[in-house]
C-alpha cells in the first residue's frame, strides 16, 4: 500500500492531501477536536503546501 504524509495528514495521494488541508483549514468536524487546547484560535493553521507534488511513498514492514 502506498500513502502519502504531509504536516498532519495522511492520504493515498497529493490529491487526497489538499482535500485534507481545505478541510481542516474550512473547520471540518472530520478530524475531532482538542479538549483544552488554549491557542489564540480555535486550531492550529495549516501551512501552505509546497510548491512540488507530494509523493506517496510504498508501506515496508518491519
């Protein structure tokens, strides 16, 4: 199985990891919440993505 990672998020593809950013940084419930978290805002922003295609890399098991 391949998957990609990126700050927070882990996908099957640089596809499924934009959705991910938009989603959390839309405020989606998707991805639960922090009991206690005393930020200034509500979550911590997502970085901008980088300027390259993220790559899924293949599971070797150990």
């Amino acid at each position: 199985m391949e998957f990609a990672m990126w700050w927070n998020f882990v996908g099957r593809s640089h596809e499924e990891i934009v959705a991910h950013r938009a989603a959390w940084e839309a405020g989606s419930d998707q991805f639960g919440r922090v009991e206690g978290y005393r930020g200034a805002v509500s979550r911590l922003p997502a970085p901008e993505l980088p300027h390259v295609r993220i790559t899924p890399r293949r599971h070797r098991p150990q």
